[in-house]
C-alpha cells in the first residue's frame, strides 16, 4: 500500500507534464497556422500591387520616382522571409510608399474615375482589412502562448522543453502615432 502513495504522485506529475507539454505544442501549432494566414494575405497583396502600379503608370508617367519605390518596396518585402519583425520592417516601407503612391493618384482626376482603378483600389483595401484581421489573430495566439511560456507552473514545462516565446507582427506606421489635426476655422 505505501508503494501506490508514490507512484500516485509520479503518475500525477507525469500527466500534468504531458497536459501542459500538448497545450504548449497545441498553442504552438496555432500561431504557426495563424502566421500562414498572414502571409496568404501578404502574398496577395503583392500580387496586386504591381496591377496598381502599372494602371498609375498610364496616367501619372512623370511620377517615376514613387513608382519605382513601391516596386522596390514590394520586392524587399516579398523577398522577406525573416522573424515577423524584420518582415514587419520591411511591410512598413511598402505601406508608406503604396500611400504616396495613392496620394499621387488624387492628383489624377482621370484616374480615379478609371474602373480598373477603382477595382483595384477596393481590392487593395479589401486586402489590407484581411491582413489586419490575419495580424490580430496571428498576435492573440502569440500572446497566448508568450503567457502560457511566462505563468507558473507550465513555464516549468516550457523552459525544460525549451519553448521560446514568439515575436508579434506588428508594422509600425508613423501615420497612426501622429496627433490628428482638427482645424474648423475655414
């Protein structure tokens, strides 16, 4: 009878290492998934920018400057295959320069009366708004599994089975952290 008190707790133990050790791989796997949505979205976002650019080309031929950053950008980016920072890094400049690009596109009255245009224009954004929700939830599993890695017990099972922490996504744009402009004196 002694000899089951202690192989009761062993038993024990070793089922709590083996419950935490799956919810680890489980959460794992989920921001690996979760990171191949991104980059679906990504992937389609650079298959449309080059259809915008060329339609810009048409109308705004001497804007050749912003148009061959945003080629250049969308190369670096798609050629991007670090950590979700340096991607990060790399998606940041090709959304600043698709944003001079539209911005040039304004000028163009033409343009943006185009249909083509236009269609690519919703398409973009319909991408855009996909990315992001791709990134929230890319960033809410890595927040899961950054915590289940840091909270006690299961950082015990985590830093004997080495699991590290994961890097988020998140492309920095200098547009959000400005203080917005409100003049109504006109």
């Amino acid at each position: 009878m002694s000899l089951y008190i202690p192989l009761g707790i062993v038993v024990i133990i070793l089922l709590w290492v083996a419950v935490n050790y799956n919810l680890l791989i489980r959460i794992r796997q989920q921001v690996r998934e979760s990171w191949s949505g991104i980059d679906t979205e990504l992937k389609r976002r650079y298959d449309l920018v080059p259809n915008l650019v060329e339609t810009v080309k048409g109308y705004a031929a001497h804007e050749k400057q912003v148009l061959t950053r945003v080629t250049e950008a969308r190369a670096a980016a798609q050629a991007s295959t670090g950590s979700p920072g340096s991607q990060a890094k790399d998606e940041k400049q090709l959304v600043d320069s698709m944003r001079r690009l539209l911005a040039v596109a304004e000028d163009y009255p033409d343009l943006k009366a185009s249909e083509h245009y236009l269609a690519l224009q919703q398409e973009l954004a319909n991408t855009e708004d996909r990315i992001q929700a791709a990134r929230r939830f890319y960033n809410g599993n890595v927040r899961d599994l950054n915590t289940r890695i840091e909270v006690f017990p299961s950082n015990l099972i985590a830093s004997l089975f080495s699991f590290a922490k994961e890097e988020y996504f998140e492309v920095e744009s200098s547009v959000i952290r400005q203080v917005v402009d409100v003049n109504f004196s006109d």
